[in-house]
C-alpha cells in the first residue's frame, strides 16, 4: 500500500520538483546576464552614473528573488513574484530614460516571467503588469520624471541587453512550458490508457447513457444477447425484448429523479438469458448503466423459492391435516375411556381382580393419549392460525385452582409437595379460561416431572396494574443454559431420555403460544441443581375485589400475600 501512495503522489511531486528547477534555470541565468552587464558597464565607463547601476539592479533583484523562492513553489509565490519582477522592471525603465531608454524592452519583464510561471491566468497576470509598466515608462518623462543616459554609456550595447533578455526570456518560458504541456499530456495519456484497459478488462458492460436512453459509450466484452457496438447503434431500449422496454423507459426516469435505479430484462438477441442493469446518475450529468448475465443467479432464486413454498405449503397442510382430524381421534379415544371407566365402577357387576387391573391401565394410558393429543392438535391449530380465543371475564384463581385439583393426585404420587400461593381477594381477568387452565397444568407438570421425591412446586399469581402474573417454580434438578435456549419451541425437550420419553415436547411451547395470543410473555429462570422457575404475564387484568380464598383439599394451600 505505501509503494502504491507513492506511486499515485510520485507524478505530482516530479513535476513540482521539475518546475522549480526550471524557474530557477531561468531566473539564475537573467541574474548571471545582468551581473555580467553591470561588470561591463563599470569597466567600459567607469564614469557612469551610479542610477544607472541601480537601473541593473532593479533588473536583477526579481532575478534573485526568483532564484530564491522558486523552490517553493505555490500558486500564491507566483503571484508575488510577478508583482516583483513589475516593480524591478518599472525602476529598471524608468531610471534609464522610459520608454526611449534602451532599457525599455524590460516593460515585458513580467510577461517573460509569466511565461515561465505557466497558465493562462498567470499569462494574463503578467500581460498586465508589462502594459502598467510600459504605460509608467511612457508617462514618466513627459512628466520630466525620468533621467537621460549619460553620452559616455553605449545606449546600443544596453539596449542590446534588454532585447536579448527579453528574447531569451520569452523562448526559454515558452519551450519550458511547451516541454512542461507534453509531460503531462503524456502522462494523461498513460493515465487515459490503463483506464480503458481497466474498464475494459472488468467483468460487467459498463455504458454511459445521455437523458434521452442512448448509449455514449460502451466498456467490457459483450454480454450473451447484448453487443456493444449494437447498443451504440441503437440505443439501450432497443437492444432488450419488446415486453420489458417500458419497464426500461420507467428505470431510467426513476434513476433521474431518484439517483439509482434496478431491473431485469431479456435481450432482444436472447430471450431465454436475463440481464440486470444497475443505474446511476453521473457526476457530469447523464446516466451510467452497469450491465451482467444473471441468468444463472435468478434461476437459484427461483430454486430457492420454490422450495421455500414447497416447505411451507407442506407445514401448512400437515397442521391443517392434524387440526381437522380433532373429530375423528377423539370420538374413539372418549369412548374407550367411557368404557374403561364402566369397567372400573363395575356397573355390570364384578369383575376378576386381573380385568379390574386391565381396566384402570386402560383408562389411564387413554387419558395420558388424550393428553398428547390435545397438546398436537392446540399447536397445529396456533400454527395454522385457526386457533381462536375465547375470553371472557372470570376469575383467574379458579383456573388456576383447578389445575392444582388435577396435578394434586400426581404430586401425591411423586412425594412431591404441591403448594398454590393465591390472593384472597377475586382476581378478575378478561382471557380464555381454558388458556389459563392449560397454562398452568402444563407449567406443574413440567415442573413435577423434573422435580425429585420430597421436593416441592410452589404456584403464586399476582396482579400488577393491567398485568395477570402466574409463577410455577420447582426445587428440581434445573435446567442447564443449553437446554434453556431450546426450551419454548414445540417439540425441544430438556433433561436425560427418561424424561424426554414422558411427553411430545409441546407444553412449554404451548404456554409460550398461549401467552403471546393473549399479548403475553413467558420468562424461565433456571440454576442447575437449585430448580427453576417459569413466569407468564398476561395483560389482561381488571383488578382484585373482596372475597373468600377459594376451598381446597389435600397438600394444595390457599391463603392471601399478608396471611
């Protein structure tokens, strides 16, 4: 990277470096021209006046300065030194007669210099200044301001002088800058030259548009269907499909307006290819298109969503499949519970004790079934988007209450204490009762299922302003931090095979759903080996009013936040 900074600032500080040696080049040799003038004066007339030296050295000090400064180079020294070489050349003029002294040539001083110095500003700078000066040089000894040469000096010999170094100044400035325009137009040139290759040599059709869509100029090879020398011919519209040319027309007044414009089109010369043009508006005005082959590209796309829609459709219609089939799972499975349970009260008269045994497994393995399915069929419902909530205004004590009736008989089988923490005032709550009631059977069972003998689950609820808060928290074996980011997307399970094997992997992704439709959240805070703790809050809260705790038996307990 730093040989190629240099690279790009090298040209530059050559031609500074450059520039300045000639200035100085030029300016050294009007000073030697002068020095050896005023050398020779002295010796050929040692009685000259000594306003004539000084008219020497009026010519010789913008020579010095010039000598000085031209290695600083900048545009504002330029300037400065044009301002010197008028004022060196006005003394010069006007202490050897004017504009009939044999001086007057350096009138042209300045414009010399400029000469060297370069641009057309510069050039009409320096103009100026010679016609200021020759206008002074002029005016000066009509006004009887300015001396006569002595009759002892040799007027043709300094005259000879002037002319010769204005001569030589204008020649030298002119071929140095001619010199100074054919390096750089050589370099431009280089410069012009490996753009093109570059721009030719790039995988896409670069062109340059006018506002009317025609085609300027074309770089890159050709693209299959598209030829540039077509393009340049006929113009960017006529190069594509008769279907997609207005759609180009539209693309390039949007680039107008807009800045940047994209489409895809089928070139005339090959309909089954597919082009994308990217348009930009230039810096100079007019639009540049950047063309490349996509076909290959869109037809990956078009791969790509087309199995994107086969996988959709496929979960759509098995969700749909598993939604409608509630009917026909469970009218079989209720009545193998109902004759199971027949069984059990004996209605018909004993039976064996090995039937009676047959007959509770029965019913036991139908109402674990039972509870698989409905856990499918609710998530297939939610993910086909056909699930709807029924709210009402009930209190959210008595779902919760009943879920605690229900989970008590399998706590009591795990040796797990089972304790509700409910407020005794009525919570009132504006939700689905059959959500809330799953919420939380789903939510104990999880937490009995993970929790070991003579441990315990705790379930509290609360109300804060607008916000129905349900807490199932368990002293279990935890959850581990892996586990936790599966957890709530149906189907993931935590723990070892035993436990996964006791349920399908839906109940917490169920309480996630159920909470979201009703604009909830669910939270799970978990420590491996301390227990966890799974919070729902729902925003479908009324507010508490004065009642008796509601009555339960067995190990459940109710009772108020300040009993």
């Amino acid at each position: 990277m730093k040989d190629h900074a240099l690279q790009n600032q090298g040209p530059s500080r050559r031609a500074t470096a450059v520039a300045g040696s000639r200035a100085a080049a030029w300016h050294g040799a009007w000073l030697a021209v002068t020095v050896l003038a005023a050398a020779g004066l002295i010796a050929g007339a040692p009685g000259a006046a000594g306003w004539l030296l000084c008219a020497l050295a009026g010519g010789a000090a913008p020579a010095l300065a010039g000598l000085t400064l031209a290695w600083m180079d900048t545009p504002r020294l330029r300037s400065t030194l044009l301002g010197i070489w008028a004022l060196g050349a006005a003394c010069a003029v006007l202490l050897t007669g004017g504009a009939s002294g044999p001086l007057a040539a350096w009138c042209l001083a300045p414009a010399a210099a400029a000469a060297l110095l370069g641009g057309p500003a510069r050039l009409a700078q320096g103009a100026s200044l010679s016609l200021m000066v020759a206008a002074l040089a002029i005016l000066a000894p009509l006004a009887g301001f300015a001396p006569v040469v002595p009759p002892g000096v040799n007027s043709l010999w300094l005259g000879a002088l002037a002319l010769g170094t204005i001569s030589l100044g204008f020649a030298a400035g002119l071929i140095l800058h001619g010199r100074g325009l054919t390096a750089e137009g050589a370099r431009d040139f280089t410069t012009a030259y490996r753009l093109n290759a570059l721009m030719q040599a790039q995988p896409n059709l670069i062109l340059a548009v006018d506002l009317d869509g025609r085609v300027q100029a074309a770089f890159g090879d050709a693209l299959e269907g598209v030829e540039p020398e077509a393009l340049l011919a006929g113009g960017l519209a006529l190069s594509m499909a008769i279907e997609d040319r207005p759609r180009m027309e539209a693309a390039l007044r949007k680039a107008l307006a807009d800045g940047a414009a994209e489409l895809d089109f089928s070139p005339a010369g090959a309909l089954d290819r597919t082009i994308a043009a990217s348009i930009r508006v230039g810096r100079e005005g007019g639009l540049v298109a950047s063309l490349r082959d996509a076909t290959a590209d869109r037809a990956r796309e078009a791969v790509l969503e087309q199995a994107r829609a086969d996988a959709e459709a496929i979960a759509a219609n098995k969700a749909r499949f598993l939604a409608n089939m509630s009917h026909e799972l469970r009218t079989p499975l209720n009545a193998i519970m109902g004759f199971s349970d027949i069984m059990r009260a004996k209605m018909f008269g004993p039976l064996p004790d090995r039937y009676a045994e047959y007959s509770e497994l029965i019913h036991e393995s139908g109402a674990h079934l039972l509870d698989l399915i409905n856990d499918v069929l609710d998530m297939s419902k939610i993910e086909a988007e056909r699930f709807q909530l029924s709210r009402e205004i009930f209190d959210a004590r008595e779902a919760v209450s009943a879920a605690l009736r229900l989970m008590r008989v399998q706590a009591d089988g795990a040796g797990v204490k089972l304790r509700g923490v409910l407020p005794a005032q009525v919570m009132e709550v504006d939700a689905d009762r059959r959500a809330i009631k799953q919420i939380a059977l789903n939510l104990i069972s999880n937490a009995l299922k993970f929790t070991p003998k003579k441990g315990s689950v705790t379930v509290s609820t609360a109300i804060y302003e607008d916000m129905f808060e349900l807490i199932v928290a368990d002293s279990g074996v935890g959850i581990s931090p892996a586990d936790l980011e599966r957890l709530g997307k149906p189907f993931e399970q935590a723990g070892d095979n035993e436990r996964k094997a006791q349920g399908t992997g839906l109940g917490l992704s169920l309480v996630r759903a159920f909470a979201e439709l009703h604009g909830g959240e669910m939270h799970i805070e978990s420590v491996v080996g301390s227990g966890t703790s799974v919070t729902v809050r729902l925003p479908v809260a009324i507010g508490l009013k004065p009642s008796a705790p509601p009555t339960m038996g067995g190990n459940v307990v109710a009772f108020s936040p300040g009993r």
